[in-house]
C-alpha cells in the first residue's frame, strides 16, 4: 500500500514535470522554429514572457522525480541511471545548456549574445526532452534489467521503441506549448499571435497523432509487454487520450484556448498514466515489481508524511505563482 | 529485489577500470566545487538583497533600491545557473555512485526530499520576487522575498545534512550485505549533521558577503566613492565581518567533533601519526611516511585545542590500517589555508570595528584608506578559496571511504565502461558556461550603467529581470 502511494505520488509528480516542465520545453522548440531575429521577435517576446518568472519552479518537478525514485525504489534508480547512463548524461546537459543560456539570453543587451544564448536555449529545448523520451523507452521496453549497468549501454536507448518515446516527447511538449501559448497571447492582446501559435499547435497535435499510430505497429513489434497493457488494461486511458486530443483540434478553430488548455493537459497526462497502467506492477520490465523494488516502510512513510507536509505549503505558493503571472501586465505607472 | 543487486554491486569493484574511476570521482568533485560557489551565493545574495530593499524602502534612498534592484538581477542569473548545475548532481548520483544509491538510496531520501521541498519553495518565491518587483506594493514586495532566504538556508541544511550522513552513516543495520532496519530520521539527524550545517550555512553567507564587497572595494578604489558604492560595499561587508566570529567558533567545534568521531580525519588534518599526549600543533610542512617534516610546531598545541589540557590523547595515523590514509599533506594543507583565511577575514572585520570607532569619534564618513580596500577586495577571493579548502577537508578526509567505515568509493561507482568521456563532455561544459555566467554578470554592469548620484526616476528605469 505504501509502495503503490509512493509510486502514484511520484506518477503525479512525472505528470507535473511533463505538463509544466514539458510545456517549457516545447516554448523552446517553437523559438528555434519562430525564424530569423526580426521577424521572431514578437513570438520569442511572448515565450519568453510567459515562461520567464514560472520555469525554474516547473524544472523543479524533475528534480522532484529523480529523488522520490532514489528514494523510495533505490534498486531501480540504481538500476535505470547506470544502464543509461548515456542518454541521462546528454540530457543533464541540455538541462544545463537550456536553463543557463536562458537566463543568459535575458541579461544580454546586444543581438549577437542574444542569438548565441537563444540558439543555444533552443536547441536543448528539442535534445533534452528527445534523450529523456529515449529513456522513458528504453525502461518501457524491457531493456533495463536490475543490478549495476547490467544492460547494454548502447541499445539500450538506440532502438525503435526509444527512438518512438523520444519523438513523441518532442511533439507532445511541442503540442502543449502551442497550446498554452495560444491562451497567452490572447490575454496579452495579441491576436495574430495566438493564431499562429493555433495552427503550430493543430500541425503538432496531427503530428503527434500520426506518430502515435505508427507506435502501435513499433511496440507490437518491439514491446510486446508494453503493447498488450496498452491494448488490455491501459485501453480505456488510451482512449481517453485520444479523445482529448481531438477535442483540442476542435476548441482551438472555436478559439477556446483556456478549454483547450485542459484538454490538451489531460491528453497527455492520461498517456502517462496509461504507460504506467500498461507497465503496472512492474518497476523495471521482466525484473523487478513495484513491490520488491519499494524502501522499508519507515523509509516511506517518512518520505510520504514529508511531501504532504511540503504540499501545505507548496499549493498555495504555486498558486500564488501562477495566479500573479496570469493576470495581463497591469500598466506600469513607472515607465 | 535487493538480494539480486547485491552481487552486482560486489561485482562493481571487479569490473570498473582505475582511470574510469579516477574520471568519476574527477566529474563529480569538479560539479560539486562548481556548485558549491554558486550555492552559497544563492544562499547569501537574497539576503543582502533583502537588506538593501529594506533599508531603501525605510530610508527612501535610491541608492540602496537602485543596489537592490541590482542584486536582484544578478541573483537571477546565479540562481538559474545554480538550479541547472544542482540538477546535474543530483543525475550524477545515480550515473557515477549507483553502487552507493542502489544500497544507501532509501537511507539518505529523506534530507533530498525535504531539500527538493525547500528548493521548490525558494524557486517559486524567486520568480515572484524578481517578475512582481513593479507589480506589488513595495512591502509586500519585500515580504515575498523572506521565503527565498528561509528556504535557500533550508536547503543548505538539508543538503549537508546528507552529506554529513556519509561522514556518520546512522538509521540502518547491514545484515548479510542487506540493509534492514531503516531509521530515516536518525539518518538525517546523525552526529555530523550540526557541526557540518551550521559551519556551511555560515561560509555561506561569509562568500556572498565578501564576494560582494569586493566587487565594490574595486569600485571605491578606482575613486567611485559616491554613496550608492559605498552602501554596495559596506551592508555586505558588514554582514561577513559580524558572521565570521561565530564561524571559527563553529569551526573550532566541528574539529573537535572530528577527535571524538572521525579521529582519521583528524589525524590527517593536523598529520599526526603517533598516537598520545602532548600533541603539537603543527602548522604547514610536508607529509611523509613516518611524519610530518619542515612544519612550524606549537608544543601541546593539539592537546590543548582538543581537550584543553597538554595532557589529552589525540590519536594518530598509527590506528588506521596504512591503506585507508587520506591523502595526508593535501587535507593538511588544506585545512591549514581555510583557518589561515579565516583569521585574515576576522581581522579584516576587526579593522572594520575600528574604522565604525573612529568615526564616532571623529565623525565624517568611513575612513578607508588604499591598504584596507585592497585587503577587502581580496577578500572575496580569499572566502572563496577557503570554502572550497573546507570542501576538501570534508571529502579528501573521507577517502577511501564514500561511506565513512561501511562503503569504500571503488564499491560506488558505475562499472559501465566510458566514465572517462562523460568527465570530458561534462568539463567542456562547465568551462562554457563559467566563462558565459561571467562575461554576463559583468556585461549586465556595463549595459545599464547606473548614475553617480540615482535619483528615484533612475532606480524605477532600472530593470530587474
């Protein structure tokens, strides 16, 4: 009971990282793609006006993530970092390249530094999220057996299955990115913006569909275990997934991007919590259940009671967060 | 599943190469000394932020807003540098100590957890603090920066707190090379956890202070001595002279610690490797195999620093086995440069005293003269130097061990191969963004210029973020 609490609060915690965490991501993503200096200028304005003061608490959820796994299902953490360690060291990196050159980029003056930094920031926005989507399937497919680099090294992330997690991860963060950003631009009276940023959000979602589709043949073929949770117990969240995901097509041409948001969020989050249906119990693939994996229940339950205390305290200051950044810029008395 | 991973983790020691080994503990000591920098700084900076904001606030003087709002800027920056290199040691635990994390993980959880909460709260108040500075009534301005210096100390502790574990490992029995019988409580709360805090919060805050005012002294010694750069120099400097007392104090405390609970570590601090009594104090010199040679010696010094008697036993190298030595004349070293700087940062701080003295008396401004600032400019530095010199003490005194007396480092680390190109990769990084935090710190002091005399229409015209 403790351990499937635990592994639920850190799926929780995954789906926060994917929702925010990812969404900064995929505003990345769409600076790279918004064109030259100057006819960019006005969409990465808004990017990096919305994602300015809210990233590094949306970061924060990886963070989150990695130490509820060490914690509480150590063998697993162990485990998962030593066999892929490769694409876990490329995807440290873009973290570091990304966050950094973003602050960076926002305390430059001149164009040139502006455009080191921005493309910098850019390009780890579409590799970090590519090696963690790599990650996510090298665990779903089965190739992470327990114990210390017990798996290969390499085909561990170089295989179809990762190379679908990796896209998908890219066009998902994409997809919600647009998504949100169409709402803000909306707020901020930018209407030219937000339909732009509707149809990049139209193309990303058709996309991520389309490569969807494609996986079901790559997991029947490569997955096999991952393939039948998803096809069995999983059904029901798939389809819900699907379902959202074509009800955000439908509220974007209605232009009701607060809606859209929703539905966008809940597409993904309920394809999250499909993989873990799907995978469930099973920690690691053909090796270890949630149980056999999980820490002592003293362990846990000092965890857990800890992370409920945190949640006081967190929950209104996240809310304080996003509330005061969702409002439209009041006008500045002072400029 | 903890009796299969077991084997593998006794295999780890067969398997790994000594240069893959030597690449880890390389990647990892250079990720940790990097942000180790940084970490104070976000540890420090918010509060002498805070301070300046306060005093402006009360006092209506643009010079200490327009310092404020410039802090505040910079600690943006830092902050995000911080937040991205604290990520990657979090990753590193995992990608070069999974021998450590796979057994000891579910033991030293706790602190990281309670860390994770503490760095979510300093994130979120950070970016209402640095985005709302022109949203919000001045007060309540200042008060949403108050969780940020809560939290960033929180952090520090719980941090340390982990890190002293591997120093005292407590909360758990080994049973057949399982671990059973977890206490995480008593794990977080072990016999090094209090000395070890306490002595880094304070370095903390002593970095950020002195690193601050020596940027300034630079400034007042190339005749800037307007107000707005003398308020830059004296709050923090002010600030790293009232800490540094109370730090060697508590870095007295944490070396008596040592005598008592790592007497290894002791011993090579001080390179004493004859058990017994009327120990001397020796200061610098070069380690060899029986001694310690060309070292200035204080006769009793050790004895009576540890016990305050001559009389009083230190034990020596002689009671470690010779294959679990630190490596004795660099921890000496070490050690020796981190109090020789703190003694120089108190008696900078004392001259302070008497600078405040005299102009009581005499009245007029502070007087400082060339001498005085160009010691203060050093002082930055010097703090730095200190800090990573007490790192050193920490972690070389450890060695061999990851775990004091239960985990050696070979037995950690990752046996998959090619740990040797990770440590490249990650060190072509770091020195990319070392030479890009500070070309923009300094490009951000010249790109908006601030006046000689501000007035408020210059403090408001002063961006932030």
């Amino acid at each position: 009971m403790l351990a499937n609490t635990a592994l639920a609060v850190m799926w929780v915690g995954l789906t926060c990282y994917a929702l925010f965490g990812g969404a900064d991501f995929g505003a990345g993503v769409w600076d790279l793609l918004s064109g030259g200096a100057e006819r960019g200028r006005a969409r990465r304005g808004l990017i990096e006006h919305s994602i300015g003061p809210v990233w590094e608490a949306n970061h924060v959820w990886l963070i989150f993530v990695v130490v509820t796994l060490w914690s509480a299902f150590s063998t697993v953490f162990a485990a998962v970092m030593s066999t892929l360690y490769i694409p876990l060291t490329l995807a440290a990196l873009g973290i570091i390249a990304r966050g950094a050159a973003f602050a960076f980029r926002k305390a430059s003056t001149e164009l040139w530094q502006q455009r080191l930094f921005g493309a910098c920031f850019a390009l780890s926005s579409l590799v970090t999220p590519f090696f963690l989507g790599a990650v996510a399937g090298g665990v779903a497919s089965g190739r992470v057996p327990p114990g210390l680099a017990e798996g290969d090294v390499v085909t561990s992330w170089l295989n179809p299955t990762s190379a679908l997690g990796g896209v998908l991860a890219v066009l998902t963060c994409a997809h919600l990115a647009a998504v949100y950003l169409c709402a803000d631009a909306d707020r901020e009276g930018r209407p030219e913006l937000a339909r732009g940023f509707a149809r990049n959000a139209v193309l990303s979602g058709l996309a991520a569909g389309a490569v969807a589709c494609a996986g079901v043949a790559v997991l029947h073929a490569d997955a096999p275990e991952l393939f039948h949770g998803l096809t069995h117990r999983a059904l029901p969240l798939v389809i819900l997934s699907a379902v959202a995901g074509l009800a955000v097509l439908g509220l974007l041409a209605k232009h009701r991007f607060v809606v859209a948001r929703a539905a966008a969020a809940l597409a993904v989050a309920a394809i999250l919590w499909a993989w873990g249906a799907a995978q469930y119990p099973a920690m690691l693939v053909g090796g270890t259940t949630v149980s056999e994996a999980a820490a002592t229940p003293a362990v846990l339950s000092a965890i857990l009671v800890s992370l409920g205390f945190g949640a006081v305290v967190l929950i209104p200051s996240l809310w304080l967060l996003y509330t005061t950044f969702q409002r439209a810029t009041p006008e500045q008395p002072h400029r | 599943m903890l009796s299969a991973s077991v084997p593998g983790i006794a295999l780890a020691a067969n398997r790994v190469s000594a240069g893959d080994l030597s690449a880890a503990r390389a990647q990892m000591g250079f990720s940790l000394a990097w942000h180790i920098v940084i970490a104070c700084l976000g540890v420090g900076l918010p509060a002498l932020t805070l301070l300046a904001e306060w005093w402006g606030i009360r006092t209506g003087s643009p010079s200490h807003q327009l310092l404020a709002r410039r802090w505040a800027r910079a600690m943006g920056v830092l902050f995000a540098v911080g937040a991205v290199s604290g990520t990657i040691l979090s990753f590193e635990m995992g990608l070069l100590w999974p021998g450590l994390m796979g057994r000891f993980g579910q033991v030293i959880g706790l602190p990281f957890a309670l860390e994770g909460i503490a760095f979510f709260i300093e994130a979120i108040f950070l970016g209402i603090y640095l985005y709302a500075w022109d949203r919000l009534p001045p007060r309540r301005h200042l008060l949403t920066g108050i969780p940020i210096v809560i939290a960033g100390t929180a952090s520090a502790f719980f941090v340390v707190c982990a890190n002293a574990w591997m120093n005292q490992p407590r909360g758990f029995t080994l049973r057949d090379g399982k671990v059973v019988d977890v206490d995480p409580w008593a794990a977080m709360l072990n016999p090094a956890s209090w000395p070890q805090t306490v002595h880094m919060i304070l370095a903390a805050f002593m970095v950020a202070s002195f690193l601050t005012a020596s940027v300034y002294a630079v400034a007042l010694l190339r005749g800037r001595r307007d107000t707005y750069h003398r308020a830059g120099f004296v709050i923090p400097f002010t600030l790293g002279a009232a800490v540094t007392p109370f730090q060697i104090l508590v870095g007295d405390w944490a070396a008596r610690f040592l005598a008592d609970y790592q007497p290894a570590k002791l011993a090579a601090i001080e390179g004493v490797y004859t058990t017994g009594s009327h120990v001397p104090l020796t200061i610098g010199g070069i380690a060899g195999d029986d001694g310690l040679k060309y070292g200035l010696e204080v006769p009793n010094g050790l004895s009576l620093l540890v016990g305050y008697s001559p009389d009083t036993v230190v034990k020596g190298l002689d009671r470690v086995p010779r294959g679990q030595w630190p490596a004795v004349t660099g921890v000496h070293w070490a050690f020796d440069l981190m109090v020789s700087i703190g003694f120089f940062l108190l008696a900078m701080g004392l001259w302070l005293l008497w600078a405040w003295w005299r102009r009581r008396r005499m009245g007029g401004e502070l007087p400082f003269n060339r001498l005085f600032l160009m010691l203060a400019a050093v002082s930055g530095p010097a703090a730095v130097v200190a800090l990573e010199s007490g790192w050193c003490v920490t972690e070389l005194g450890r060695q061999p061990w990851i775990v004091w007396g239960v985990m050696s480092v070979r037995d950690a680390v990752n046996p998959a191969p090619g740990l040797m190109a990770g440590l490249w990769l990650v060190l072509v990084v770091y020195a990319a963004m070392t030479v890009a935090t500070v070309y923009v710190l300094r490009r951000m002091t010249r790109g908006t210029p601030v006046p000689q005399a501000p007035q408020e229409e210059d403090v408001s015209r002063y961006p932030v973020v």
